[in-house]
C-alpha cells in the first residue's frame, strides 16, 4: 500500500509545471514571431509602393538642352525664328455630291484608292430619268414636224382644193340667181306665194356669203401661215429642247465622275442606299457619296499666336516635320494667312504649303514647323545652314550604338542618331534630329525608352 502511494506522488509531480523554467528561457512564441515579421513586411511593402507612385507620377529629374532648329538647304543662312505645331490638311478637300436623288446601284472605289479625272466612282438607278428623257425626246419631235409644215407652207393640192370649192360655191350662186330671177317673175304673175319668193333669195344670199368665204380662204392657203405662227412654233421647239437637255442632264448626273485626279479619303454609301442632293444623316439619305483630295497638294494648318504673328509674313520658309516620321524632312512656304483673328484663342491661321509631298504625309496628321527668318541670330546654339549640333553630355553610347532621349509629354524616348564631326558648338548630328528637340543632358544609366521624367532645368 505503501508503496503504491509514493508511485502515485512521483506521477502528480511529473505533471506540475515548472514555472521558473518556463520564465529563465526568454524564447518567445512562434505566434508573436509571425506577428513581427508579418507587420515589418507590411511596413516595407507601403514604403515600396509609396516610392513607386511618387517615382511613377514625377518621374526622375533630368536636365535637358533645346536642339537649335536646321535650317532649309537652300543657302539661305536663315536661322529658326519661330516653332509652331498644326496639322495637315488637304488644300482642296472636295466631297462629291449626286445632282439628282437616287438608289446606289455600284460603287467602284474603296477608302485610298487613287482615281483619275473622269473617272466613274458611284452610279445611280436611272430607270425613271430615263423614262422622263424618251418623252421628252417624242415631245420635240412632234413640235418639229408642226414646225415644218408651218414653214413649207401649203401644198399644192391643198391650194387646188381650195379653189375647187370656191368654183363649186360660185355654180351653186348662179343656180341660185337663175332660180330666183324665175320665182320673181312667177311672183309677179301671181302664180307663186311671197313665201317662195323669200326661200329663193334666202338661197342666193347663203349662196353668195359662202363664195366670199371660200374665196377667202383660198387666198389664205395660197399664202401660206403667218410668220407669227411660225415664230410662236419656233419657241414651242426650242422649250422642247431645253427640256431635253434638262432630263438629258439629269440622266447622266445618275453617273457620279471625279472632277479631278486624287485620292479617295471616305467613301460614304453603299449599294442600296440613297443618295439625295442634301444631308440628311447617317442613318437616313446621304448628302455626299465619296470625299477625295489631291494629296499632292497638301498644306500644314497652324494657329500662330497674335504675340508670335509678326515674326511671320507671305512666302516665308519653314521646315517641316511630323511626329509619325520626325527623321524626315520637307520644304514649305507659307501661302495662306488668315484677314482676321480669333478672339477666343488669341490666334491667327496660317496654313503653309508642302513644296514636295511624299507618300509618307497624310492628312491630319500631326506635324510641326520651323520658320525661318532672313538673318542668322548670332549667339547660344547658333548654327551653319542645314547643321544641327548637340552637347556630347547627351550622347549615349551602347556597344557603338548612339543615340539620345527627345523629352516630349513627360516622357523619354529614346532615338538612335549618326554623328559627324566635332567642333567648338558641339557634335554634329548627321541624321535622327530635325531641330527643335528637347534633349536629356548626362541622361541616368537606368533612364529606358518611354520612362517618365521631370525637366529640372533648361539651357540653349
């Protein structure tokens, strides 16, 4: 018994919890090391997402030089006076209406297609304009045969008719009088009543009133119409025949030609649809069938500033470039200035003419030009005709490929450039720059094609 009760002891100590030990060891829980690394993760991570968005909303600070402009390569040694951004635009944009309403019954261009004068895009059903020119065609010959017999006159058996009636009329008056010398000598004698009498002369009267109308109308027959008649046939005709050309127009105007050589830029019916002669809406009757423009005839639309205006005048040069190809080039002359400004803007239109278009050039695209002034301004960034040169700080060099970052919107991008000789303004820039371009000086090493940057100064 004794001995069962000290085994039962040695057990109940064995579970009792040694406190002391628990205390001296300092080793905390798995739970509150979670909790740590688990908040100190947190606090990295809002850190790291706090730095991106202010990185990714200002982007890293740069500094950057203004590329002096080039100038035309027409000897002129003029500088840039004046950067301006537009648009090109067609110089004559032509939407080519129907002269008559109608359904389409072919169209034969597509968007681009380039087209001759005189050629057929678009043909209208012409049953109906049709049916209305065959009748209009009978009309004028009936008018014309009238015409004819008017003018030839009467024709001999006509004249030979009227004659014979008139020798008629003349026996008939003589039976008559014979006839009423006899009834008046019965009269007399008291043989015949006055009533008879009457009759007689009665017949010899109409008798004779017949005679001088057919005497009379005879005449008129030898002679023919009168020239009145004949004039007011000759006016029949010719209304006749201005109604002919009328639907003679109208038939040929279901063929829809191009006026003139150019480019289809919006073909705006279908077969099927109908055409009318004004807008209606996209859903109901077109206005125009096609819009076209010579695309050798374009021109950059600029809103210069009234501060900038008269930096400007007719016939002066420009450079001109577009964001789609900045590499390439083109000589413009300014051809239209705006009589008048706009109030709003504080502007005034200038539109300047694309001496030698190119297949690269489309309408509405963005494009940029460099005025040129007729004296070279001595000074910072000065240039010889048709250089461009660049600070060698901005020049990237990446396994022999150089290049330099154009900040524009923000953002660098990135252009590969060839290089030429240096001297005292710079490197020269062969090819890859046009002028005008705000470039990155000492761009970062980690600095990539489209990265966001802030401009921290400016020189040049």
């Amino acid at each position: 018994m004794l001995t069962e009760n000290k085994s039962l002891e040695q057990d109940l100590r064995g579970l009792k919890i040694d406190r002391q030990k628990r205390q001296d060891t300092g080793t905390p829980s798995r739970w509150a090391v979670a909790w740590i690394v688990g908040g100190v993760l947190l606090i990295v991570a809002l850190g790291i997402w706090a730095t991106t968005l202010r990185l990714s909303g200002r982007g890293a600070e740069v500094e950057t030089y203004r590329v002096a402009a080039s100038n035309v390569a027409s000897g002129s040694g003029a500088g840039v006076v004046l950067n301006a951004a537009g648009y090109i635009v067609a110089h004559h944009k032509i939407e080519l209406t129907s002269k008559v309403v109608g359904r389409v019954a072919w169209i034969g261009v597509e968007k681009g297609d380039p087209v001759k004068a005189g050629q057929v895009l678009v043909r209208l059903e012409d049953a109906e304009y049709q049916a209305q020119y065959l009748q209009a065609e009978g009309n004028l010959k009936n008018l014309r045969a009238q015409l004819e017999e008017l003018e030839n006159g009467s024709r001999p058996q006509d004249i030979a008719r009227a004659k014979a009636d008139v020798a008629q009329a003349r026996a008939d008056l003589e039976n008559a009088r014979i006839n009423l010398e006899r009834v008046k000598g019965l009269f007399k004698e008291g043989v015949l009543a006055p009533q008879d009498l009457d009759n007689a002369q009665a017949r010899y009267d109409g008798g004779l009133a017949r005679v001088e109308s057919l005497a009379k109308y005879a005449d008129l027959v030898e002679m023919g119409p009168r020239r009145e008649q004949i004039e007011a046939m000759r006016g029949r005709v010719e209304e006749a025949k201005g109604e002919v050309e009328l639907r003679r127009t109208f038939l040929e105007a279901t063929v829809i030609k191009a006026p003139v050589a150019g480019t289809i830029l919006e073909r705006a019916v279908e077969v099927g649809e109908f055409v009318t002669t004004s807008f209606v809406g996209e859903r109901g009757a077109k206005g125009y069938v096609v819009s076209m423009a010579d695309l050798n005839d374009l021109q950059v639309e600029l809103d210069i500033s009234q501060d900038d205006f008269a930096k400007l005048a007719m016939k002066q040069q420009g450079v001109v470039t577009t964001d789609a190809f900045p590499d390439r080039k083109y000589e413009g002359v300014i051809e239209e200035m705006s009589p008048e400004a706009n109030r709003q803007k504080a502007t005034v239109q200038v539109k300047v003419k694309i001496l030698k278009p190119d297949a690269y050039l489309r309408p509405e695209m963005n494009a940029r030009v460099a005025f040129l002034g007729r004296e070279n301004a001595a000074g910072p960034g000065a240039q010889a005709a048709g250089l461009i040169f660049i600070p060698s700080a901005a020049v990237r060099d990446s396994s022999g490929r150089k290049s330099v970052f154009v900040v524009s919107g923000g953002r660098a991008a990135e252009k590969t450039v060839r290089l030429g000789n240096a001297s005292s303004r710079g490197i020269e820039v062969a090819e890859g720059l046009v002028g005008g371009e705000e470039i990155v000086l000492n761009p970062p090493a980690n600095l990539k094609d489209g990265d966001r940057v802030t401009v921290k100064s400016k020189q040049g």
